[in-house]
C-alpha cells in the first residue's frame, strides 16, 4: 500500500489515494497502519480523493482506534496540498465534501499556506450532540475526581469541549482528556476536547485531546471551536491567532460564527507499507 505523509503543525496523516488503493481501509486495519510501533504510524488516515456529485472531491477521515471522523481542520489543509502536489487543483478554491459538510478550500504561497472555509460553529446541544434539553451549552459546570470545571461544547461539523482556565498544560490534556471524550452519558458521540488559556483579544493558548487519537500537536477544528468559545465568552474579537504546541493557526470568526482558517501543511514524503503490517495481532491498548 502506498501513502503519501504530510504534517500541518506536528499532527501528520497519512493520504490513501483510492487511485492507489481502491476500498478504504477497514477500522481495524486503520489501527494497524496508524500504530506508531507496529505500522507507519498517524495521527490519522485521508481517504481521497473519492468522487461526488455534490463538490469537486470528497474525503473520508480515519481515527487512529478505527472511528470515522465528520470533519478535521489539518485534515483538510493536508489533504488541499495534497491535491496541489498531485496536480488535481490550482491555486483557484475548490469544494470538499466530508461527512461534517462541504467545504471551501484555497492553496497559496505555491502550496505554503492554505485557506478552508470550515462551515459554522454552533453551540446547541442536538447537534453537537450533548445530552439533556435542547439549549446551548455555555459555562456549564463538569465535574471530575472531584474537581469542577466550567465547559462550553461546540460543533463545527465534529464535536468540542472546551475549558477555559488560567494556564493550561499538556499533563492536565492528558488526565482530563480520556475522561472527558469518553463521557458518554453527556457527550453521546464522544467529542474531542480542548483546554483554553485566553493570552489577549486576540491571541489564545490551547492543549488538546482529541477523540479516536489522544494527545495531539494542533487541530485546526480544535482551533475553531477554541476561538468559537472565547469569542462567544466575549474575552476575545473575531481574529484569532491560536497557539497549539505544534504552531500557529489563524482564525477568523464571521457575524454568523463561520469559521476561516488558514495555516501550513507540509509533505513529509511518500511510503510503501508491507501487506504483512495488516496481518499483525496487536497488543491490547
Ligand atoms: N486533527 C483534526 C481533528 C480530527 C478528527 C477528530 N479526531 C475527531 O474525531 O473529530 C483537526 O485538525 O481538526
């Protein structure tokens, strides 16, 4: 099997070309190509480009545990250059269908920055989806080992916790992270999760977790629904710079809380997995 890597900030995927390979990966297969150890190792798997009659490609996202993902902001900034470095798009915008909606997408710079026009955020709880009655879910409380946080939860075509706070750490993402995606009783389809620390109107700070993967570098959906939330909570203005611990992406919150973004993706290179990766017994997780 051929993938070709890319990375945007640190959080790397892996492009299966159905020219290359024409059925995508099962989800168990998904976890042995994804195995850092056992197989090329991702964050992730980019199913495309697939043909639809709705936008000019459309594209399916793999979770490293085997789970299918609506929408990934990196996702699709990887997947544009990919497109570019194949030469199936220009520098003119192009649409992507995902299982979270279609998006528009623009590779600048000769493939060095890309634009995706990632659909709106919304706060209600049907669509998210978040359990209990229909409202917005704003400056809910959360309770964990005891301890209470405040929780805003998002969508952007995938779900969103966020947890505004003074300063946030990798160590506190990882110990708050597994236990948040997996509340079920609240957050019925998982979500991902992002801790957010407020520099000033114009600049956050955020460590995440993100559901099917764990501990990631950057998200550029994470960003959209992070900037969504400080915008909402009034602490921040439209044009945000997010600062994940693998870089910067740039976020611009329209009047009806859409979502610009625009940041890198880069090439890694081009592999050739063996069949017998596939064949493997992993161990339990
Ligand atoms: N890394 C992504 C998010 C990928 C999907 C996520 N794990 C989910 O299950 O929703 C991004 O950059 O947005």
């Amino acid at each position: 099997m051929i993938f070709s890597k890319y990375h945007a900030l640190g959080n790397d995927y892996l492009v299966l070309d159905p020219e290359d390979c024409p059925q995508c990966p099962s989800p168990e297969d998904t976890v042995k190509i994804c195995h850092r150890n056992f197989g090329l190792g991702s964050d992730g798997i980019l199913y495309g480009p697939e043909k639809t009659d709705e936008a000019d490609f459309a594209l399916r996202i793999l979770n490293p545990d085997g789970s299918e993902a609506e929408k990934s902001g990196n996702g699709l900034r990887i997947f544009s250059r990919y497109l570019f470095d194949t030469g199936r798009v220009t520098d003119k915008p192009f649409t992507v269908k995902t299982l979270g909606g279609i998006v528009t997408c623009e590779v600048r710079d000769g493939g060095d920055t890309i634009e995706v026009e990632m659909g709106r955020v919304s706060f209600h709880s049907e669509k998210i989806p978040v359990t209990g009655e229909p409202r917005e879910v704003l400056d809910e409380p959360v309770e964990i080992k005891g301890k209470t946080w405040r929780s805003y939860a998002a969508t952007i075509g995938n779900p969103h916790v966020v947890l505004p706070m003074d300063k946030v750490s990798k160590e506190l993402a990882c110990e708050l992270g597994p236990i948040l995606e997996t509340m079920i009783g609240r957050f019925p389809n998982r979500t991902n999760v992002q801790l957010l620390q407020i520099l000033d109107r114009n600049n956050i700070k955020i460590e995440i977790w993100e559901r099917g993967a764990g501990y990631t570098l950057a998200s550029g959906s994470s960003s959209s629904a992070a900037a969504a939330v400080a915008h909402k909570m009034g602490a921040c203005d439209r044009d945000i710079t997010v600062h994940c611990p693998g870089g910067d992406i740039g976020i611009r919150i329209g009047e009806d809380f859409s979502i610009n973004m625009v940041g890198p993706a880069t090439r890694v290179g081009r592999y050739e997995m063996d069949e017998a990766v596939l064949k493997q017994t992993l161990p339990p997780a």
